[in-house]
C-alpha cells in the first residue's frame, strides 16, 4: 500500500506537504503512510483514493490485507483462519443481501403468533393425530414425486404390511423408505444437534434404500439436468464442494435466521445442488422438516396435487434461475401456517 501511495502523489507532482493541505491532516502522517510506519483510517483511504486518483477498491484490498497481515502475522493457524474468516464473509455476505419484504415479515409474525398458541396446546399433543400427520406428509412428499398410491393404500403398505394390486415395488417401498425416514429425523430432532453430511446421507440412504441401493446415501457422480428447470446443477467433481459450503451455510447462519427462513433456505440449496442421482426432493424437504421440528415448529407438509405441485416447483425454478427466493420463502411460509392452523385447530376441539 505505501509503494501505492507514494507513486500515485509522484504521478500527481505533488509534495507530502500538498496532499496533507488538501486532505487537511498533517503532512508527517502523509510520511508515514508512505514509509508503512503508519496506517490510514478507512476514512482516509477513501479521500486518498480520490485525491491521488488511485482505483478505490485496489487500494482498499491493500489496506485490508496488511490489516490482516498485522494481526495474524506468522502465526501457525493463520492460513486455516484466513480460509475460515473467507468462508464466513462469503455466506455473510449472502445472507446481508436476503432482504425480508413486508409481506413476508408479516406472514413470519402470524406464524410466530401461531407457534406460541401450539406451545401453549403442548401438554395436549396427541400421538394418533402426529402420527397421521405423518402418515399425510408421507403420501404428499411422494405424491410430488409421481407416486401413484392413494392416501388409504399408503396406510394399508406402512401400518398393515400390504401390497396393493397393480402399485409397483418401487411405490411400495417409497412409502415404506420415506415413513422411517421420519421417524430418523425425529430421532435427530429429539438430540438436537447441527445437521451434519453424515445425518444427511443416512437420510438419503433411507429414501433410496432397496430401490436404487448402489447410490443411496452417496452423491451422483454423473451430470444431471433438474426436471423442470433450466438449472443445471453443479458438475459431479465439484459437488462434494458445493456441499461442504452447504454445510458451511448452515453452521454460520442456523442462529441467525427465522427458523421458517432457515429451513426453506436449506431445502432450495440442497435441491439447487441436486447432489444425488434421484430423491433430491424427497431428502431436501425432510432436511427442511427437520431443522422446523427441530425449532418446535410443525412439518409442512407440501400437498402433491397439480396447483400445489406447480406453484411449488414454480417458486424452486425462480428462485434457482432468478436469484429471487421471495416466491419460494413465501410458498413454505404459507404451508407452515397452515399447517399450523389445522393441527391447533384439531387438538383444541
């Protein structure tokens, strides 16, 4: 930064003394600027830059890096600290730029309302209605998927252990995968701990186990195109990658989001990602159920029937293709609150 300065005041023709009158410090600080005995303030970077005609942002990196450089030094853990502080700026920086519209800060606050009624019903839970909750979530997840078993044959596969005459195996055991894939996340839930790859993939590994059991629990390693979209997600040898910035995400901002934000948040990366040859939908919506069990919300049960199922896949493609997930955010707001309305409205009968 010094070598900087001092060839941009000589380009100029000017004297330390001329450019400490025109910036209205003293002309000893203009020194020691140039010497590196002295740093500016972030202030007078900006002046400088303007002054010297020096470009703002070439001379702010400068600055910034013997910031750094000043108080890391040669410490043994400055690099791995350069490549955490990297890593946290980068998804900072994401999250300073989702900006929450008044519509949807209103929705947040109704269901914040809702949740404090469901906190207060909490002594009256009752196992027969999650259950059947969960038996609904069940037949809608997959139904989005193209699942042909109606709600009462989903029933009859999971609770009584039958087949059901022209349904496929691959039917069958989707119903089957994706109830104990429930009850793991609800095990997860009941630990509370951070959602980790390995939590993520046993969860995957339970969606696709029997049907597709060479890559369950495993990320594609193929090229993909995502149904539907013109999004192309990550080629296979960076997925891994994408996935551990997944993860990253999620760590640095899991305190720091609505739990409706941060849930929906999860369930458009994971399925932006696509980090699986199939059940990419079916796992992004249990992760994004998990994180809201896990905040004492209610799963959302997105419904499969055609205008659902459209608005939903409507409001990922946006989101994917536009960088706008302000149609998806709200979309998972709205069926968490109504999924909110209905169980208080059952259990308060």
């Amino acid at each position: 930064m010094k070598t900087l300065l001092k060839n941009a005041r000589e380009q100029k023709g000017l004297k330390t003394r001329e450019v400490a009158q025109l910036l209205g410090i003293d002309q000893a600080l203009i020194s020691k600027f140039e010497s590196g005995t002295r740093k500016p303030t972030k202030d007078q970077i900006s002046k400088l830059a303007q002054l010297l005609e020096i470009d703002y942002e070439t001379l702010m990196i400068a600055w910034l890096k013997e910031k750094i450089l000043y108080e890391i030094g040669d410490n043994e853990f400055a690099l791995k600290a350069i490549k955490a502080a990297q890593d946290e700026i980068k998804y900072n920086k994401t999250v300073s730029n989702l900006k929450i519209s008044t519509s949807l800060e209103k929705l947040l606050n109704q269901i914040d309302i809702l949740k404090e009624k469901l906190d207060s019903y909490k002594q009256f839970d009752s196992y027969k209605i999650t259950q059947a909750l969960e038996l609904e979530y069940t037949f809608e997840s997959n139904r989005i998927e193209g699942n042909t078993l109606t709600l009462r044959e989903t029933d009859l596969v999971i609770n009584e252990g039958l087949t059901i005459s022209g349904k496929s195996m691959r039917e069958h055991l989707e119903a089957i995968n994706h109830q104990e894939a429930i009850g793991f996340i609800k095990d997860l839930m009941s630990k509370n701990n951070s959602i980790n790859e390995r939590d993520l993939l046993s969860i995957h590994n339970l969606i696709l186990r029997g049907i597709i059991p060479e890559d369950a629990g495993r990320y594609r390693k193929v090229q993909v195109m995502i149904t539907g979209s013109t999004h192309m997600p990550p080629q296979p040898f960076l997925v891994a990658k994408e996935m551990e910035d997944y993860f990253i995400w999620y760590e640095i901002n899991k305190n720091k989001l609505h739990p409706i934000i941060l849930a929906a948040e999860m369930h458009e990366r994971l399925v932006t990602i696509h980090p699986f040859i199939d059940g990419n939908g079916r796992t992004s919506r249990l992760i994004m159920n998990l994180i809201l069990m896990q905040k004492g919300y209610l799963i959302a049960n997105i419904k499969g029937d055609y205008e659902n199922r459209m608005q939903y896949y409507q409001s990922l493609e946006t989101a994917q293709n536009k960088n706008n997930k302000e149609d998806f955010l709200m979309f998972i707001a709205q069926i968490e609150k109504e999924s909110l309305e209905r169980y208080i409205s059952i259990i308060a009968q």
